[in-house]
C-alpha cells in the first residue's frame, strides 16, 4: 500500500465498498447482450420512470444551471413545509438521503462513540458509523427484521445514535408505528434515533403511520425520506431529514452548502406535488409485487414479505442463480453483503419485467419445483 493510504486512519482503510447494483449498460458490454433487452431489477426504482410534471420542472431549470443552486433549497423546504406540515428550521436536504443519514453520522458521532443499527439492515448505517471512525453495534434480527428490544438492550452510555430502516431494505420487514413509538418513548434522551422511512410511500393503508408529528414529543428523531423510490428521482439524488429545528440546525452545519442540484432541486418540487404520480406507483407496486411474490413460489421459493418495492428470493447457498439471470439479461441483487448469501433481492419493475424475471428464474433453475 503506498504511504498516504498506509498513513489513512485503521477504519478507513478497513471499509468494505459498497457494491451497487449492475448498471444495464455494464452487462450489455461485458455480455454483448442488447442494452434495450436488459431487465434491471436491482436498485428499487420506479419502473413508471420520472413523472412527466419533474421532467417539464427539470428541463426548465436547465436553463439557470450556469448559476449556483438555493443553498439554503428555500423553494423545495417550503414544498417540503406544506407537504408534510413542519417549519422550514426543521428541514434538511440531502444529496439522496443517503447524504442525511451521512450528516447524522457526522452530527452525533465520532471516535469512541457508537452507532446501532440492526443485522440485514440498509448498507449505509455501517458505512456512515464506519466512516467517522465510530464503534459499531450490531444487533440480532428477528425474522430478517428489527428486534427493537435487543436494539434497546444494545444501546451504552458511549451510544450517539440509532439508526432504523422502516421497511427495511434488503429485507422489506416492517415495524409498526405503536412499536416505534414505544421504542422511541424508552430510548435515552441523549440518543438520537434516525428513522428511515425510504419506502414509507409504498405501505397499504393498513400499515401507514405518520411518524413526522412525533418529533414534538421525540426531540432525538429524526426522519429521512428520499424522492428516490417512489417519486422516481433516484438519478437526480435528492432526499431529506426531518427532526427538532436545533437538531436540523447542527445537520446543516456539517452539510456542504450546495449539496443538492438545481435541477434536482425542481424536480422534487415538482414530483412531491404529483399525487397521481405516487398513487399510479404504489398501485403498480402493489400488484408488481403479488405478481412477483406467488409467481416465484409458484416456482418452490421462499420470499421474504415484503413492505417495500422491492422482495428477497431464497436461491440457496452457493447458488449461481444471479449469474445465471445476468446471462439472461435479468439484473437482479446478491445480498451477501447483507450476511444474507442465500437470498437474492429483486426490484418490483412493470408487469412485463416481472415475467422477465419470472421466466428467467424458471430457465434458469431448470423448471423444477423446490429450491430450498
Ligand atoms: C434506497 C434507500 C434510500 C434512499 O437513498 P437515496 O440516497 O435517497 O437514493 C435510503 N434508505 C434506504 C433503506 C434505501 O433502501
């Protein structure tokens, strides 16, 4: 290793790289295959593509792009404010929400004290704690999912941060908001809980919750939401935090001022007033993922339930089912990364991208019954 990287801090250098999902022009190239044939399953976007009102926004605020965004993103907070009913001192954007759940890392950790965040949980809590230099706290899952108990047991007196995926990715398990609640109402004072709700927009009215008024009562929470899964915005990398106006003040501080793009910046104006737009893709979601869910049991695999977009398949240990579906033109994602080396996590697409995947697997595994 040469020097400057030898000389790098021990938890930077024993980060492990997060691996993206294949991008479809990558495996056109390493297979020959036709980039238009190319099914991508892989990083739980929005299969309808950008709603048509973002693209018009967006293609208007191309116009400015010679000039600095909002820093301070004073258009889009407001969108923000009437949407979910909070004051503008209580936003925080982010470049994607991955950039927040960052800030928060950065905000309440540092070496010597320690982030906690669940077994199978969202790649990105272990990155953020890793990245600070902070201590990490794993904690068991139960069924694949949270087990809020033992995520209180885990929490120290050195304990800066907690971090919690609803539903969760990779899995699409599921806390309820009375469990949440009660969590949140046991949690040190001290102790600042970020909720992730990426995929909050997909819930059926049975699970739906609002977590955004507890902040009141919970000034430690802080909540993200991102325009990249249901408002289909992933490529332009905008999401935000929610949390207690002091709260949102210390993330900002840490943030870079233009963090979020101009054009990025109307396009989440412009989506977050879609309605039709989210209602068309959660209803697609849902029936995508019915479709999905019984067609691959149809075929003797297990799944996972899923609250997201998105629902794991059990290939098996040493499958090389991913591999297989790639020579199909079929992207989907290993989830090894998530200690869950059986299982395979395939995005919910448009119906006739769920047969893809569903004739794939079929070809691929030889049509036979029972993969366990
Ligand atoms: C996709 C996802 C996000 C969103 O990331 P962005 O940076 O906003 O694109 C956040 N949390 C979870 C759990 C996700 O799966």
């Amino acid at each position: 290793m040469i020097d400057p990287c030898e000389s790098a801090p021990s938890w930077i250098r024993s980060i492990a790289p997060y691996i993206p999902g294949k991008p479809a022009q990558e495996l056109a190239r390493e297979m020959g295959l036709d980039e238009a044939g190319i099914v991508k399953l892989a990083s739980n976007e929005n299969p309808l593509g950008p709603s048509e009102r973002a693209l018009e926004a967006m293609r208007g605020a191309l116009r400015d792009i010679a000039r600095y965004p909002d820093g301070n993103g004073f258009e889009l907070k407001r969108a923000i404010s009437t949407k979910y009913g909070v004051d503008m001192t209580q936003i925080v954007l982010g470049n994607g929400s991955n950039d927040v759940l960052e800030l928060a890392a950065r905000t309440f950790l540092a070496p010597g004290r320690s982030g906690v965040y669940s077994r199978h949980a969202f790649a990105v809590y272990a990155l953020s704690v890793q990245s600070v230099g902070a201590i990490h706290i794993e904690t068991p899952a139960v069924d694949f999912g949270h087990d809020l108990d033992a995520m209180l047991g885990a929490i120290r007196d050195d304990t800066a941060i907690v971090f919690i995926a609803n539903p969760n990715n990779p899995t699409g398990t599921f806390v309820s908001g009375e469990a949440l609640r009660v969590f949140l109402a046991k949690v040190p004072k001290r102790v600042t809980v970020v909720l992730d709700e990426a995929y909050t927009e997909y819930l059926g009215d049975q699970d739906r919750y609002d977590s955004i008024p507890w902040i009141r009562e919970f000034p430690n929470l802080v909540v993200t939401r991102t325009f990249s899964k249901a408002f289909g915005l992933a490529g332009m990398r905008v999401g935000f935090a929610l949390a207690h106006p002091d709260v949102a003040d210390l993330m900002n501080r840490v943030r870079q001022p233009f963090n979020v793009n101009s054009v990025a910046q109307a396009g989440a104006i412009a989506c977050l007033g879609d309605d039709d737009y989210v209602a068309r893709s959660r209803a697609l979601n849902l029936e995508g993922m019915k479709q999905v869910a019984d067609g691959v049991a149809a075929q003797g695999f297990e799944v996972l339930p899923s609250r997201g977009n998105f629902v794991c398949v059990r290939v098996g240990a040493g499958s090389d089912m991913y591999q297989k579906l790639l020579r199909l033109g079929v992207i989907v994602r290993p989830i090894g990364g998530y200690a869950m080396p059986e299982w395979l996590r395939v995005s919910i697409g448009l119906p006739e991208e769920n047969e893809r995947f569903l004739s794939a697997l079929r070809e691929a595994s030889g049509g036979s019954g029972r993969h366990r």
